[in-house]
C-alpha cells in the first residue's frame, strides 16, 4: 500500500491511497481458502469445492467485500500513521474503475480527506467562577400550583336561556360545517361542548359565538389556515350552521380533601405534599439548566481555536433544516419571522460554530479527566428513550442494538452531563439566592 500527502488545509488533509492489484489478488485467495470449507455447491462434496471453482463464481462478488474492508482499514491505517485525530467520517473519493478493480485488472486508487481535531489546551476547570442561582419555594407558591390543578378541573353550570355567553363561558351546539355549500367530511357535531376563548376550534370560530343564547341559530364564517391538517381544506372559506343549545357559566373546582382525592391522594395535604415536590423539582432543574448554560457561556469564551469547516456545515445543515420547516409551517418565533434569510443564516451559522466549539471543548475537558460512560448507563438511557413509545418498547432498543450511530446520540448527551458535573465539582460555585422570575427569566441566545 502506498500513502502520499496531496494537500494540507488547515485542519483538512487529503492523501492519495493506492493498493496494488497484486495485493488484492493475495487477499482475494486467502478469503476463498478461509470461505472454502463451508462453500456448497450442487456436484461437489460440502467443503470440497476447488479454489478455482469458487474464484470463477464468486471472485468478484467476494472482490467487492473485500474493497470496502481494503478501503476502511486503509484509511484508519492512513489517519493513525499520519496522528491524525479525526474531527468527523473521513470522506472517501474512489479514483479506480471499480469494475476493473473487482475484476482484478486495476489497482485500489481512492483519495482520502479527513479533518483534524485543532489542538488546543482546554481551561483549568479549578479557574472558573460561577454563581448558582436558587430558589426555595413558600407556601403561597405551593397554593398556587394547586390552584393551577383546580384551573384544570372547573366544571360548567346551565346558565339562564337569556343569558348571552361571554368570553370563558362554554356553550353547548350542533354544528354542520360546509365549503361552497357542500358538508365535508368531519364537519358536523352533535351536543359538543366548547369553551369560548380555548382556542380549540378555527381562528375565528369562538369569537363569532360570543354574544349568542340558548336557542340561536347562527352560519358562522371562517376560513380554515394555511396549512392545515386536512389538505383539501386548507385556506377555504367554510360555513358552520350552529345551533346553541345552552350557554354554561364556569364553576370553580373546591379544592378540598374531595378535590384532591381526585388525583389519587388521601387528602389536600397529601396533595400540598406531593406538588412541592414536583415543584421542588423543577426549581432544581431551573437551577442545574442556568448554571450550566453559565458553565458553557464561559467556556465559548475561553476558547478560540479554527474549527473543523465539514463539522460547522454539517451542523449548520442540520440547523438550517430545522429552520426552514419551522418557517414553511409559520411556526417561527417573532424576532426570527421578521428576519430575511441572509440574517438568519448568519446568526444560525454562529450557533453552529458555538456548538461545534463547546462540543471539541467538552470532548478534550472529559478525555483529559479520562470521564467514560458505562453500559449501564447506555442501558438506561436506551431503556427511558423506549418507554416514550409504548407497546413498541422492544422494536426501539432492537433499533439502537443495531445502530451504533443511534447509540452514539445516546451517549453524547450523557457525556455532556458528566463533564458539566466535574466542572461544577472543580470549580468555585457560589449559591445565590433569587425570586422565582429571575430563576425563569430567559437567557439571550446568540
């Protein structure tokens, strides 16, 4: 095999590979004699089948399995003689005909380029400062995330038949929707129940109800969005001919030993009890979620080396991606929605390299800590991301048994964690008390 540097680019190297066809000719052999002993073929005795007999048959079927081992071994063998520490796949050019290589008449000729991971000496987390914000939760706090259950749990009461209804009452109505005067499918409802101000109906709907009392019979007009689940009525104009039934005023739920029952508890305190403890829960994970955006904040500024440009794009892409779905189904924040592409992709290409950044940082930050990440732990993660699909819980772990990438997507963010956990551990944390608007108070994105 013969290895020859083309070029060098920065971080991205290009090499010329080139395995003789002589070469491959002894490897094509000793893979038919290795295969012989279990090859059947009608006319032979199993096992007995010659050398030749199988090289007619199968060398160049046997030939193109071996190219891609040749190629892959060739290529680790290129990047470990060169101490190259792969920032991402090597991108593999193949420069022989194929056909003639499989048929033993060409050599094996590729050109391999592969980025480097930059070297860099990652911060001393012993150096760093950090202010933990936290939280402790009061008795008011508590009432109120009841109070929330309860929000959950009104009921609604048969109002006088002069009574109109109003924003947050619920009226009870037939309905039959049309578009150009014909009922579509899944337009037309008996009795349905719907509170006006919900949200729950067409943009529009609700507020045409507004006002209306038992007895009424009003068409009202609205014009499904754009999209729409149902494709062949997205932006039409449709009439719903609705008759109302009843109008029914909002009933707050009691919150008493009664109401909490409902969730499965003995009694109101059992349930105080219980929410302060989810809620407890989430200020810590408020907590834990600042301080590491903190944590990574400090270590983006810490460091400034090249990075990899296929890791930026491909992660750039994925972004992007990303973006344009959000945009072509107008679910894009308002800020973003008032940007062109051009600003977008500027300030979305610099989330990419912030990421790709901390990503290099937090890998170097673990190996030099020699951090690793046990099967367990992949056993674990594996098992809670099946339990998100019910009754499919067995084709899921099948799935990353069988997907070292999907694996890999596993353990990144457990890595992450465990790197982010030493940070904290060797650096100087100071605890700060905070209201609970600063704890939630959104941070700046870049």
């Amino acid at each position: 095999m013969v290895i020859k540097e083309l070029k060098k680019e920065g971080l991205s190297h290009t090499y010329a590979v080139t395995v003789p066809k002589e070469d491959l000719a002894v490897k094509l052999e000793a893979k038919i004699k290795e295969m012989q002993p279990q090859v059947t073929l009608k006319g032979f005795r199993p096992g007995k089948v010659p050398v030749g007999h199988i090289r007619k048959m199968f060398g160049q079927s046997i030939m193109k399995d071996l190219v891609e081992e040749i190629v892959n071994e060739t290529s680790q063998k290129a990047i470990n003689d060169n101490k190259i520490r792969p920032a991402g796949q090597p991108k593999i050019d193949l420069r022989a005909n194929g056909e003639d290589v499989t048929k033993g008449d060409a050599d094996l000729e590729y050109q391999l380029t592969v980025e480097s991971i930059p070297e860099f000496d990652p911060v001393d987390p012993a150096t760093l400062k950090f202010t933990r914000l936290k939280h402790k939760a009061d008795d008011k706090e508590i009432d109120a995330e009841v109070a929330k259950l309860a929000e959950g749990q009104k009921s609604y009461k048969k109002k006088a038949k002069t009574a109109k209804a109003k924003k947050g009452d619920a009226v009870l109505i037939d309905f039959v929707g049309s578009v150009d005067g014909v009922p579509f499918d899944g337009g037309a409802m008996e009795g349905h129940q719907l509170v006006l101000g919900s949200g729950s109906f067409i943009p529009g709907f609700e507020e045409e109800l507004v006002g209306v009392k038992a007895g009424d019979e009003k068409d009202v007009k609205v014009t499904f969005p754009e999209p729409y689940q149902a494709a062949d009525l997205a932006g039409k104009d449709a009439i719903f001919a609705t008759k109302v039934i009843e109008v029914q005023g909002e009933v707050d739920a009691v919150i008493d030993d009664e109401f909490a029952q409902k969730f499965g508890v003995a009694d109101l305190e059992a349930l105080k009890a219980a929410v302060k403890t989810q809620y407890e829960g989430q200020l810590e994970m408020q907590t834990r979620m600042k301080l590491k955006r903190a944590i990574l904040d400090e270590l983006d500024k810490k460091h400034k080396f090249e990075l990899p440009p296929l890791m930026v794009e491909a992660e750039f892409g994925n972004i992007w991606s990303q973006v344009q779905a959000e945009k072509e189904a107008g679910q894009l924040d308002e800020d973003d929605a008032k940007k062109t592409d051009k600003a977008l992709e500027k300030d979305y290409r610099k989330i990419a390299e912030r990421r790709v950044r901390l990503g290099l940082v937090l890998a170097e930050m673990g190996q030099k800590q020699e951090i690793q990440i046990s099967n367990e732990e992949i056993q674990q993660a594996m098992i809670a991301e099946a339990r998100q699909y019910p009754g499919q819980e067995q084709q899921v772990i099948e799935f990353y048994q069988k997907n070292p990438q999907a694996i890999a997507q596993l353990r990144a963010p457990i890595y992450e964690e465990k790197v982010v956990d030493l940070i904290i551990e060797k650096a100087k944390v100071t605890d700060k008390k905070v209201d609970k608007d600063t704890l939630f108070e959104e941070d700046a994105m870049i």
